[in-house]
C-alpha cells in the first residue's frame, strides 16, 4: 500500500459486471458475421424475385388480361409482358379501354383482331386506370421487355377533358396508380405524398425486390404487409398465402354491359385542355417515343371517344383537340387511326365500348394495321 495514502481511503478497483454495458438480450455478431449477414441479405435481393418467378405458376392463356385486383401489381404486369412478347407479335397497350370495363375477356378488343385473323397474334396489355402519366411509368419501367415488337398504343382523350384529369388542379389528386406518375415533377400540382414515398416509388421502379415484395402482398396477402395480415391472422400460418396459386385472368364484368344513355348517364359539357399545356399529352408523346427508341413499330388508336355523350360547345372543343393530335401523328410520321365515333348504343360510358363495339372497332382496324 502506498504509504502517502490514508488507511481509511479505498483503493480503486477495477470495474464490476455490473458496471458494465448488458447484453443479456442482445446477439453480438463479430466482423466475419456482419459479412455473412451482407452476403445472405444481397443474395435476396439479387436472386429473390428471379428464384420466386420459377417457383410461382404463371402460364398465360388466350385473352388473358391482368385480374382488375392486382391492377397494381407491376412485378406482374412486368411478367405477363415479358410472356406475352414470346408468344404474340403485336401488344395492344392502354387503360380500361383496351382492359376492357364493361366486357368478359373474350369481348375486348384484342379479342376480337385475334378472332378476325384466326390466330393469337394480339396480347392484351391494357391496365385499368392508368392515365397517361402513369402510362409513361408503366412502360418504362414494367414493360421493358417490349422491344422490336408491333404495338398498337390507345390514346384516351378523356384525360385531357379537364384540369382535373389532367393534374393541373391544385385542390384534387386522382390517380388510380400514383407509383407509376413522375415522383417530383412540381408540374403535377395536386400531388401531396410526403418524400418517403416518393422515394420508395422511386427505388421500387429500379430494385425488382421491392417490387416482387409488393407482389407477394397484392396477390397473396390481400393487398397488405405481411407483418399488418399476422396481426389479422395471429393463429394461421403466415407461410400458408403462398401455397396458393395466381388469381386466374380476370373474366368478370365491371358494369353491367348496358348502353350508357340506359344507364342514368347524363350529357356532358367537358372544359378539355389546350393540348400545348397538357401534361397528359405530353406524357404520352413521351410513351410513343420510348416504345420508338425500342424498336417498336407503333400504331396508334385514337378513341373513338363518345361524342354523343357531349354538349354541343364540348363537342367542338373535343374535335379541335382531336384534330391536333391527328395533326401531331401525321408531322411525326406515326402511324395511327382516328376513326369516327361508334353508334351511340354502343357505349357504355364516356370512352368504354360495349362488346358490339369492341367487334366493329376490330373491324376497322383489320383494314388500317400495317
């Protein structure tokens, strides 16, 4: 003991176990560990969604179309497309209207052409509500697979009939896929999602994982995260959703397959946008030239939009907007039909043929497809 020291004074000890930090309920990994767990981790992100495309069944049948359920489910879409440019040589590409709304599978449009030629040559592409912007989104991010192949590209006027369809309203946001639409775009004036998911739109357009993820949840767990379906389900297997298979093509009908003036459907006066200052537009001059640069040969279908439904000064607008986009497919050497509208009858809404319709449609294609 050190003398210059009191008796009475303590020494100083070394530290006790219990001054030291608990890890009673903690799993300390070293190094060598970590890299184990970085390795395994990027291996399922890699390799994940391509190991589960061998596991899951997906076998497309003739007049499949994506069921209206999994309408977001884009690592789907992604598949289906690339099916169908290994066995159809001509993609029909658009919203509801070539989906089909008011229609069984076998009453769409490409239905229809397939029938007309006697063979499955057109694959039904179509994604219910997906407007032009989201159309743009769609195709270069889901549909890259579509390449050096005949596309007939649908161009739905109804996007453009007001502020509100065309995202230019500040006070409304209506989009049916906002994962799909420009993340950051201050054009889009109505979008009001906070940056945490912009950006997870953004990384799941890029990363397959994310997407194959939102996959399992549409088409498995009811459109929910797996950890939200176990708080639902405490006493089932969390493992037992995936043992099921695909939902089958969808064949059910939206609406019933009436006329539209049957319907309590009344006229319309619809404001339309100045085609220089539609975003919409613009949006789908952008899908044309991504289908273009891929090799694509592009013919595009012009409604025909339902011009008995509109008010007489409505109706003038429409066809001035029509007009010009005739105009614009001509200057760029884009092949296209813009035909006149179908009987009134044959309507079910605005934009939506009826099965009638679909076949006529078909008809005067069969004379204008290159």
């Amino acid at each position: 003991m050190d003398p210059k020291k009191s008796r009475h004074e303590p020494e100083t000890s070394r530290p006790t176990l219990a001054d030291e930090p608990d890890f009673s309920n903690s799993m300390r990994l070293t190094g060598a560990e970590w890299l184990v767990v970085g390795l395994f981790t990027l291996a399922m992100v890699l390799l994940a969604p391509s190991l589960w495309s061998r596991v899951e069944k997906f076998e497309i049948e003739p007049d499949y179309r994506i069921p209206h359920d999994l309408s977001n489910d884009y690592w789907l879409y992604d598949r289906y497309s690339r099916q169908a440019v290994a066995h159809y040589d001509t993609m029909l590409i658009g919203d509801s209207v070539i989906w089909g709304e008011y229609v069984t599978r076998q009453e769409t449009l490409s239905h229809y052409l397939n029938e007309q030629t006697g063979e499955q040559r057109f694959a039904n592409l179509g994604l219910d509500g997906v407007d032009p912007l989201a159309l743009a989104g769609l195709v270069e991010h889901y549909a890259r697979s579509v390449s050096g192949k005949n596309v007939i590209l649908f161009c739905n006027l109804l996007w453009m009939s007001s502020p509100r369809r065309d995202y230019q309203d500040p006070e409304h946001f209506d989009s049916s896929h906002p994962r799909l639409i420009p993340q950051f775009s201050r054009r889009i004036a109505g979008y009001k999602e906070d940056y945490s998911y912009r950006i997870g739109a953004l990384v799941e357009q890029r990363v397959p994982f994310n997407s194959w993820t939102s996959h399992l949840q549409a088409a498995y767990y009811n459109q929910t995260d797996i950890p939200s379906w176990t708080l639902e389900h405490p006493y089932e297997n969390p493992v037992q959703p995936l043992t099921r298979p695909l939902p089958p093509s969808d064949n059910s009908l939206r609406h019933p397959p009436i006329p539209w003036f049957k319907s309590g459907i009344a006229k319309q006066d619809f404001p339309w946008i100045e085609l220089e200052t539609s975003l919409q537009w613009q949006a789908f001059r952008r899908t044309v030239d991504i289908l273009q640069r891929r090799g694509n040969r592009v013919f595009v279908l012009v409604g025909p939009f339902n011009e008995h439904m509109l008010e007489p000064a409505s109706l003038q607008r429409y066809l001035k907007m029509k007009s010009e986009i005739v105009n614009w497919l001509e200057e760029a050497k884009v092949p296209h039909h813009a035909p006149p509208a179908l009987a009134s009858d044959l309507y079910g809404d605005a934009s939506h043929p009826l099965a009638a319709g679909y076949a006529e449609l078909a008809r005067q294609l069969k004379d204008c497809l290159p």
